[in-house]
C-alpha cells in the first residue's frame, strides 16, 4: 500500500485451516519470518483479550510451507511468551494493556532470536530454540 492507500499489490494465495489457538479470538500478526533449514518459514501471532478493563496480549507461532501456496503446517495453540510476562512498568497505559509484543526476529545457528516489547516500556531479547517453540504448536488440520 502507498502513502495515499492505494493497493499495489495483489492477493495470490489464501488457505483456510483450523485455527487451534487456546483464544478464539482473531489472530494478528506479529514478527517477520525467517527462513528454516528446512526451506520453511517460522513467524509468530499475537491475540487480544480483553479481562475487565485490561487488554491481554498474548503471542503464538506458526510454521508455514516455504513454496506456494505457502500452507500453514504447525500452529500455536499455547503462548510461547504470555502477557503475564511483561514485567516493567507501562509508561502510558497502566491498567489497560499487559503485553508482550514480538517485533523482530531471526535465527542464529540452533537458536531463535526474538526481540519484543514489555508493557511498551522497553525492547527485550528472549533466546530459544525451534524445538522448544514446537512444543506450543500442534499440526494444523485441513
């Protein structure tokens, strides 16, 4: 999309699959892919629930096929970083949000690298690795 919100690009592939996340709540997006050794692609998701007058952003992952039509093949159903997490004080919004939000990522050797923001108050580094991540994840069923 343009500055002017024109579209410059054009939908080529969607699949529909059984989302098993532990929220049925829509899931949004989060941070870049990156590459496995596989050929396929890690990302990760977050979803937002709302606990009173306290919105709880809570994070999954989901690996996807590196060829079109770039099929969902695992998916989160629990959160690999919970809301409940973030521990610094919320500079703007105390009361309202609690989150995590993942907003970079990348790979070095066997371990993931996620960088993501605690309560909107700073940025963080959480270190793992994918088969720690695939445990939040189960197959996606079509």
């Amino acid at each position: 999309v343009d500055w002017h919100g024109k579209i410059e690009s054009t939908p080529m592939w969607n699949t529909v699959w059984k989302n098993n996340w532990y929220l049925k709540e829509s899931l949004r997006g989060n941070t870049n892919a990156i590459r496995l050794d596989d050929g396929n692609y890690l990302c990760t998701f977050h979803t937002a629930q709302r606990i009173d007058k306290c919105h709880f952003y809570d994070n999954g992952a989901y690996i996807f096929e590196g060829k079109p039509p770039f099929k969902t093949i695992y998916a989160g159903s629990r959160t690999y970083l919970r809301a409940e997490s973030a521990k610094e004080s919320h500079y703007r919004k105390e009361g309202l949000i609690i989150c995590t939000f993942p907003i970079g990522m990348t790979k070095r050797d066997s371990k993931i690298i996620i960088s993501y923001g605690d309560n909107d108050s700073c940025v963080k580094i959480m270190e793992t690795n994918l088969e720690e991540i695939q445990k939040t994840m189960v197959e996606v069923k079509y």
